[in-house]
C-alpha cells in the first residue's frame, strides 16, 4: 500500500489566508464579550480572516478585561482562540504575518513559530484517532516521571 504524504503538506502548499469558520467567529465573539471593547484583529463574521496574534499582544488584551471578568476566564477564552485548528494553520502558512491588537500587520511569523504551529495542527488533526495513520512505536514505552523529574525533564524511574 502507497504511505499518504505528510500531512501538513497542504498548510505549506496553500497561500492566501485562512478564513473564519462559524466555529471561530463564536469563539472571537466570547472573547469580544469580556472586553470592554472588541478588537480588530478577531474575525466578526464567517470568511473573516484568522490573523496570528503580535508576540506580546496578552497585555494589550488583559488591559482592556472588564473588571467583573477573572483573568483565568479570559486566558481561557484566549486559550481556546489560539489552540484551534484554524488559527494554527493561520500560523503555519507561508508568509504568514503578526497583527496587533487593531488588525495592523507588525512582524513576519517566524520559520520556527510555523513548524512548531504545523506540529500543533497535526496533533490537533490526530487527536480523535480517526485520521491517524501512523502506528505507535514498539519502541516507545511509558515512563513514569517525578514531579522535580518532569519539571526537569529527567526519568527518575530508573
């Protein structure tokens, strides 16, 4: 049987933006909600475009919270926004740009930002299992870590 081709090889074949699904406008919109004013840089309605968040773009957002909202609940609203699946392949594509808090273009996204955004976006696409196809390593085992050895990273187990 012929291996299908690396999956995210669509985020690097196809240009243009990526554009707002019901899905997204949803989540912008809860967003939006806790602001006291919404921002530019959310999609408003469906075919919008999914623009990358400038690096640092939190604290414009935090200052403009409504003093009723926790700040977990909007780091959660934001969460949500930016772990999707569109809003990874926004980051992954090809000349992909930052946008500030006004929908402004402000920075190129980096090359490693982009890979570490196509490796989101398969996991998010591999996450139900339906579409993986590749099988689990014989060679992978689990290791139970210590909490001191996972912050550090080192099996403890041993």
């Amino acid at each position: 049987m012929r291996e299908k081709p690396f999956p995210t090889k669509s985020l690097r074949d196809t240009s243009g933006p990526v554009v707002a699904r019901e899905k997204d406008v949803f989540k912008a919109a809860a967003i939006n909600a806790l602001l006291t004013r919404p921002i530019a840089i959310l999609p408003g309605k469906v075919s919008d475009p999914i623009r990358p968040f400038a690096l640092g773009l939190w604290n414009d957002i935090r200052c403009l919270l409504k003093p009723e909202i926790s700040v977990s609940t909007l780091r959660k609203a934001i969460g949500a926004y930016v772990y999707s699946r569109s809003y990874q392949v926004a980051i992954a594509r090809p000349g992909s740009v930052r946008h500030d808090v006004n929908g402004a273009p402000v920075a190129s996204v980096s090359h490693a930002d982009r890979l570490d955004a196509q490796q989101k976006y398969e996991s998010l696409r591999t996450g139900d299992g339906s579409r993986n196809t590749k099988a689990a390593s014989p060679l992978a085992r689990p290791t139970s870590l210590s909490k001191a050895g996972m912050i550090r990273g080192v099996d403890t187990k041993e």
